[in-house]
C-alpha cells in the first residue's frame, strides 16, 4: 500500500496507526518494540523514528511505501 506523507515526516507509531496496520498508537509502539518492524530492510525499534518520502516500512506481511504528496 501507499501512504501520501503530508509534511516533511511521520512518526512510526503514527504511520501504523494511520494505515491500519495497528488498531492505535498504543499497539503500534508494541509491535515497534517487539522487533516486529522494518524501515528499508532493517529492523526499527525507536517508536517515534521519523518516516520520510521513499522509504518502505514493513509489518506483520504488509508493506507501506511512504510517498510524498
């Protein structure tokens, strides 16, 4: 899927709040802390790292391409 960035970045946690991924912020930070996201292949565990245009982030078998608007 893609998701329209409509500023310079989004925060993880937020992103998949937004995209559906994760039900809430709260349940997104879990599964950023339980090893169960990547950002561009590598594992990320910083709940607030800074998602920016052209990156692809990865979560339980789906895949967001973050795009700028």
């Amino acid at each position: 899927m893609e998701f329209e960035l409509r500023g310079e970045f989004v925060a993880l946690c937020d992103l998949l709040k937004l995209t559906g991924i994760a039900d809430s912020g709260g349940q997104g930070k879990f599964m950023i802390a339980n090893g169960e996201v990547t950002v561009d292949g590598q594992p990320e565990t910083r709940k607030t790292a800074k998602i920016r245009a052209n990156q692809i982030v990865r979560c339980l078998g789906r895949q967001i391409l973050v795009v700028a608007a």
